[in-house]
C-alpha cells in the first residue's frame, strides 16, 4: 500500500510519496511523528538553493531559535516501524540507521526526502531534507564523503513549491521570511 505524506505550509501544499517497504523504520518514525502532530507549526531552519530545504527540528517552531537543528523526537520513545515491528527511539531521539543493503539503495536526487543525521550511528531523529538537486555525495554507498543519509521518499505533486522554498532570501541559510509547517499528514 502506498503512503502519501501531504505537507502543508505557509507557502502552499506539496505532496511525497513514502518508501515504506525499503525504508520500514524511518518511514515508521516518520508516520508516528507526523500523525502525532510533532511537525506542526515547525518552521524550516535551513534553505540552501541549489541544495536542499531541512526541516523537523522542535526548536524551530520559534523560526529565529539559536537551537535550530539541535532537536529531535522525545527521548525513549516507542513507535510502529512499517513492517509491523515495534521501535524504541535512543536517549537522543534517534532511530536505528537504515543502510547497506542493497534493497535501500536510493540516491539523493531531486525531490527526494533524506534523513538528517550528525554522522554517528542512530542519530537521525525528526529532522530530514528535501533535495533540490542530485547531491550523491550524501548517498550512503557513495564513498566521497562520510556523510550517509537514507532516502525515505519523493515529492510526487507540485515540487516547484519545494524549489521555491529553497530560493527564498535568507540570513545564515535561515529563511528571513518564515515559512511554517501547519500540518503533516500521512494516509
């Protein structure tokens, strides 16, 4: 069954398209966050044109935060992973990693939704990425940089929205116009 994630923003509506057999965990923690309500009202705390738009940090929903990009999901806590499993968030908030096998193999192409992580094991939490361009070098089977973040899914309706976001004025990649998440849904 295919999982559709609507994003309402303050800029209009785009929708993705969740890879939920290949990604069963983070597109879980996804789900459980965005159905939870945990996304709404948070704004994007980095936009780099030609890059990509990050978003999900709880210390955003104030868009001018110094904390910004330092928040995650509750400590310990629980949620369904797509493959019916149960999964227990660590002490930061981070999740188990989903990469190297062969199955998860997907590049960070335009349009794609990638966790955020720090580098090290289980760090990737609430915070992810849209890509607005073919950025392999995040791959995690692309060996030219440390970096290795899983691709859970793709802007499937009106990614020109996703391109504007990026190419808003910004101060230190942080839009001077805030752009705010009302809600994230997924059916």
């Amino acid at each position: 069954m295919t999982q559709i994630a609507t994003f309402t923003t303050s800029m209009g509506t785009f929708k993705a398209e969740l890879y939920t057999t290949q990604m069963p965990i983070t597109c879980g923690n996804f789900i459980d966050l965005a159905n939870s309500g945990f996304y709404d009202g948070i704004h994007f705390h980095r936009v780099i044109p030609n890059f990509m738009n990050q978003f999900g940090c709880p210390h955003a929903k104030d868009p001018n935060s110094q904390r910004a990009g330092t928040g995650g999901p509750p400590p310990n806590s629980t949620f369904r992973g797509c493959d019916g499993q149960t999964y227990k968030r660590n002490a930061d908030g981070g999740i188990p990693d989903e990469v190297g096998k062969e199955h998860q193999r997907i590049t960070n192409a335009p349009g794609t939704l990638s966790m955020a992580n720090t580098g090290r094991p289980e760090s990737g939490g609430s915070q992810f990425f849209i890509n607005v361009n073919h950025n392999s070098f995040l791959d995690w089977f692309d060996r030219s940089s440390p970096s290795a973040h899983p691709v859970f899914g793709k802007v499937t309706e009106n990614y020109e929205l996703v391109e504007k976001i990026s190419k808003v004025q910004t101060r230190n990649d942080n839009p001077v116009q805030p752009i705010k998440m009302i809600s994230v849904r997924v059916a």
